[in-house]
C-alpha cells in the first residue's frame, strides 16, 4: 500500500496547479499506516490599493 502512495503522491494537484512532494515518508504504528510529506508553495497576500484624492496644482510663473 505505500509503494501504491508514493507513486500517486509523486504530485499534487491544488487550485489546478500540480506541485511535486518532498520528504514523503511512512510509518506503521499500530497496525496503521501513517504517510507523511510535504509541500513548498508561495502565497502572495493580495494588497488593497486606496484611490489616492485629486490634488489641483496651480503654477504661476514669471
């Protein structure tokens, strides 16, 4: 069953982007399988931009 789960975890598939796992590792406690793996990924923190105010400028020149 683990080698089964090392090949279908090879990636991932999150919000239709396919990322590769590492560290994938296992382990039999009990009788019960426990699979471990990790994932990097950046998430960027979308920023709310304010509309700046209308500022008149008047030159008066020579």
């Amino acid at each position: 069953m683990a080698d089964s789960l090392y090949k279908t975890l090879e990636y991932v598939e999150v919000d239709s982007k396919k990322y590769r796992t590492l560290n994938m590792k296992h382990e039999i406690v009990d009788e019960v399988l426990h699979f471990m793996f990790q994932l990097k990924f950046n998430l960027l923190k979308k920023i709310e931009q304010t509309d700046m105010e209308k500022l008149e400028v008047d030159i008066s020149g020579k």
